[in-house]
C-alpha cells in the first residue's frame, strides 16, 4: 500500500525465482554451464533445465548446493503449464520420457518396471528413444522382446500432436541429435500454486492477481506478489480487504485505493492517515492496554471501549468534533 513493507521470506524467494528464469531461459551467463553441470547429478537422470517439469513429488538434491536445491524447491510455489500453441521444434528431442506431463498419453511410460530400466541405461529423453533402433534398444534393456520396444516407441510417438509428429517423421535431426545440441527451452505458462482457491469478493487474498502468463517474461514485482500469496496464504486465508465491511455494508466500505489518496487535492499527511485508519494502523486505547496497562482500554470521553471503529464512527463525541472541525 506504498509503505515499503517487505516480506523478506517472499522476497527469497522471488530471487529464487529470478534464478529459475535464468536457468531456463539465459543466454551468454558465465554461471550457466557450471549450474547445468550441477542439475545433471540430481537423481542420477542426466537432466538439468527439464527438471523444472518433472512431476515427481520427491528428488533426490542431495548431490547439489542448498542453493541451486532452494531453486528447485521454491519453484513449487507455481502451477505450471505448457503454452497451447507451441510449436514443433529440437526441443522435443529433449523432453524427458518420465515423470512428464507432456507423454502423459503414452500409459506404457508409467510402468515403474520400464522407468528402472530406461533410467539404468541412461535413455531419459526422448531423442535416446529415436536414435536408438527397437532391436539394438531391448539389447541395451536387457529385454529380449522386440514387440515391446516397438510398442514404446509407437505410443510415445501417438502421444504428440500432428505437427509435432510430422516433425519427427521427416526430420533427420535425431541421428545427429545429442545431449548438447542447441535448442530453445519451450514457453511454460505459470499461475501461483495453491489447490482450492476460490475468487470471494471482498477478500485480501485474490487469487487471480497478480497475472504472471509466461514465466520468461514475469516481472520481479509479479514474482514477489504471487510468493508473498502463497507463502502467506494460511494466514491470509478470510481476511477481509478493508476491515470496515465488517462495519458498513461491502459496497460502501473504503476499498483502499491508493492513488485516490495520494494525489491531489488530498495532501500526503493527511493521506497517510487516511490509510491508516482503512487498515486499522491507529494505536487505540485498546491496543496500547496491552503494552501499558495503567492506561486501560476505554475511551477517554465516554465508557466504552475505544476500538477503531468506536472511536471513528461510534463515540457519541463524534458529531462534536466534526462539528468543532
């Protein structure tokens, strides 16, 4: 609300955040192949940015810095999806074959059995899977079923789309295709993570601000604000967005907007107090009782106790003073 509070745990995180942004979509930074290197160890799976679309719930970080693990962590903070209209490109060859919404129509890819194998042979990605012939692909298993690795291969083909599968059947690029090849880490639409939310009216906690889209392209404002949600969310769950719709009727409580009281004709001074009393930031007799006694919770002009509501609307001394005003 223009007071400069900051939530320094939220604020981490955001950092933590920026840092994925720049795992994923950096180019030209000296720190980028070294924290590729890192990612790599991560269960034994030889992968470093798809970690980020892994739906596993537990991974192994052991074998990586707490702060790259923090990355990984912290990115949970976020619902993640793909964008609709992507595109057929390289970057197929490198999606992981597991644990990856992207084959999630390819049912054969959920046998646990299967998963072992593949991982224990080092074939994680899909490019693996198409430079490999189905023959030479159950030698490398130890499966001695040929129609097996055919079917794998059948479905995980079916599971793509038509463009993408056109893509596939005439691109030459998985002979020459390696781990190292060069290609764009596809576009993830991202939302803050939080199951069960629902819009209400009236309520601080919104779900559906602020508007993140494309991770790539979030700000470190919009960052903070969906961490500050999330991170907060069992405290800030039923709070009201102006305490005063528990006085008034909701249509007629102050909404708190900010540039209505911080331009002209209001001066800033008397903005201030403005916003104080909106939110409740007014040291009444019944919040100073609580750090000094001896002063005791009631009004000074009457008996009552003096709460924020009692002391701006409520004190029958009110109409005077605005008449003394």
């Amino acid at each position: 609300g223009g007071q400069g509070l900051i939530d320094v745990v939220s604020r981490t995180a955001a950092f933590r955040l920026q840092t994925a942004q720049k795992l994923l979509y950096g180019d030209g930074l000296r720190w980028l192949p070294m924290a590729h290197l890192l990612l790599q160890k991560v269960g034994g799976l030889g992968l470093n940015k798809h970690l980020f679309l892994l739906n596993r719930k537990v991974l192994d970080l052991t074998r990586i810095s707490l702060f790259y693990s923090s990355v990984m962590d912290t990115f949970k903070l976020l619902a993640v999806s793909r964008a609709p209209d992507t595109g057929p490109g390289t970057w197929l060859l490198q999606e992981p074959l597991f644990d990856n919404d992207f084959f999630s129509r390819a049912g054969i890819l959920t046998s646990s059995a299967l998963q072992v194998k593949f991982t224990g042979a080092g074939i994680v990605k899909f490019g693996h899977l198409l430079k490999i012939p189905a023959g030479t692909l159950g030698e490398r298993l130890d499966v001695r079923s040929t129609r097996l690795m055919e079917r794998v291969v059948e479905e995980v083909r079916r599971s793509l789309s038509v463009s993408q599968r056109a893509f596939i059947e005439t691109c030459t690029l998985s002979d020459q295709w390696d781990d190292d090849s060069e290609y764009v880490f596809p576009s993830l639409e991202v939302k803050a993570a939080g199951e069960g939310w629902q819009e209400e009216s009236g309520l601080l906690l919104n779900p559906n601000t602020p508007v993140l889209g494309s991770f790539q392209s979030c700000g470190k404002k919009q960052l903070y604000q969906a961490c500050v949600k999330v991170i907060n969310r069992r405290s800030l769950l039923g709070v009201k967005e102006s305490r005063w719709t528990q006085v008034f009727a909701a249509d007629d409580a102050p909404g708190g907007s900010w540039r209505s009281l911080y331009k002209s004709p209001v001066e800033k001074r008397m903005a201030d107090l403005q916003w104080r009393i909106i939110h409740g930031a007014l040291a009444t007799n019944r919040h100073r009782a609580r750090f000094d006694p001896s002063t005791g919770e009631g009004c000074p002009f009457c008996n009552q106790t003096e709460t924020l509501e009692h002391l701006v609307v409520a004190c029958w001394l009110s109409g005077m003073l605005r008449v003394l005003e």
